[in-house]
C-alpha cells in the first residue's frame, strides 16, 4: 500500500471516530450536560478561581497573538520560556499549576505529560533560593507577651498565642469568630477553620487570662451573640467593631519583630506563625 493511500485511509477513519463521537455526545441529555458543566465549573478553588483565571487567559491571548491553534508541548514550552524572562522559577511552577488546571478542565489538555516542559522548568531553578519567613523563639515570644504594652499590642498578642498555639495560616485567623471559642472557665477551646481541609481543628488554649484579661476595659459595645470576627481592630486602647483584615493580620509577625529590634523585620511574614509553631513542636520532640 502506497503512502498517499495509507494516509487517506488514516484521514477516513479519523472522520469515522469524529462522526462516532458527535452522535455520541447527541445522545446525551440536556440534563447530563447541565450537570456536567456545573460539576466541572466546580472543580477549581472556590477561593481562588479567579486567580486561576488570570494566567489562563494570559497564556489564550499569547496563543491568539501567535496565531496558535493547538495546544502542544511546543506551544507551552515557547511560551513558559518567553515567561521565564521575566519570572522566578517559583513564580514560573505556580502559573504552571495554574495553566494546568484550566486548560484540564476547559480544553481537556494534560500538559503533565510533557516531559521537555517539565525539564525546562526544572532547570529554571537551578541556583535559584526560595526566600522562607523567619521565625519567632520561644524566649522572643515569651519577652514579647510580657513586656508589650496590653493598651497597645492586645489584638497582636492574641494573634500571636492563637497563631502559635494552632500553627494557624493567616485566613484561618481572620476567618476565625466568636462562636468557635468555648470559654471553659480556667481555659478556651477554640475550633480553628481550617482553609485547606475545610475541617475545623480543635485547640484547647489554657492561660485564657493572657488573651482576655483588657477586654472588659477595651471594648467600647456589648458583642452580639451572632457570628462575628473573633479579633476586632484594637487601637489607642479601644476596640472597634472593624473586625481585623488579612493584611493587619499577616503583619502581626513584623510588628513583634519590631518591638523587639530583631534584624531583618520585612523577612518576619504572614506564615512566621505556622513555620514558628511547626519549629516550637519539633524542638520539643513532638512528631507534628
């Protein structure tokens, strides 16, 4: 058999199987295909689809501005290499992941499978040094809670011993309310929501006193007994029914780190309280 016949033959039968799937997909109910697309607009973060969004939409107007049709390994590595320009390594793997999901879910493409574009973004991190928060010690946080002024750091000592304690992400603390604390008179139990799992984790917090022991003095309103923000804007020795944002939050670990003169305070993140926890329980011996 000739080329020119065997290709033809190729060309025929991939015609077939197209017919085959179009009355294939003609056959399912307007039903399965609603429920189809709600279940597959469902399958990215909820918190962060947007976010998704952005460099696939990016990555769709690179392929129009090339006049590019197919998505292939070619296409994706031309494109994550013009990115790599301008883009950190870990800058470059997290719009990767991002790329990867969408163009799942809306192009039914898997770019996992591309072995050269893998390698490509693994060479693009060599030498490269990821920047991790610093920490907070044991005696850092100890001379922090009882030298601070309580008129002043209250809301930022609370942060810190619910942070600490529950090796808490920033969202978790803002996300955190009245009704996940239980006062059991000599301690608190706080349930902490945890953004990942979507489970909430239990936290029994003695030394309550510490966290609650200005309140009365402080807050200028009777709280109500509905959902709300467990920490509340804290200035000049008076509370506010503001409750306290994600960036006030995350900057709980620089503000410690400023009152207590350590070197480097822009190094002291939002994540100083997960990563300090996570060291306190392994410099105690506890497998976390």
């Amino acid at each position: 058999m000739g080329i020119t016949k065997l290709l033809l033959k190729i060309e025929e039968r991939g015609k077939r199987h197209a017919c085959e799937g179009a009355m294939n997909n003609n056959c399912e109910s307007e039903e399965i295909v609603e429920a189809a697309n709600i279940a597959i607009s469902n399958l990215l973060p909820t918190k962060s689809r947007s976010l998704y969004d952005i460099p696939y939409n990016r990555f769709k107007k690179w392929c129009a501005e090339k006049n590019v049709q197919v998505y292939s390994e070619n296409v994706l590595l031309a494109y994550f290499i013009e990115n790599a320009k301008n883009y950190k390594s870990s800058t470059l793997w997290a719009q990767y992941s991002m790329v990867k999901s969408c163009l799942i879910i809306y192009d039914n493409i898997d770019i996992s499978k591309f072995p050269k574009l893998i390698a490509f973004l693994k060479r693009t991190g060599d030498g490269y040094q990821a920047k991790k928060s610093k920490i907070l010690t044991k005696s850092e946080i100890d001379r922090f809670l009882s030298s601070a002024d309580d008129k002043e750091f209250l809301m930022i000592k609370v942060g810190l011993i619910l942070g600490i304690a529950g090796a808490c992400r920033t969202d978790e603390l803002v996300n955190l309310t009245v009704d996940d604390i239980e006062d059991v008179g000599s301690s608190l139990i706080v349930k902490i929501p945890n953004t990942k799992t979507k489970f909430h984790e239990s936290l029994w917090l003695p030394m309550w006193e510490i966290c609650l022991n200005c309140f009365e003095n402080t807050c200028p309103f009777v709280l109500p007994t509905s959902s709300i923000s467990a920490f509340l804007c804290y200035k000049a020795g008076k509370c506010s029914s503001q409750p306290v944002g994600k960036n006030t939050m995350g900057k709980i670990p620089s503000v410690v780190a400023s009152y207590l003169k350590l070197p480097d305070v822009a190094c002291y993140t939002g994540h100083c309280l997960r990563r300090s926890s996570a060291t306190l329980l392994a410099d105690a011996g506890v497998d976390h």
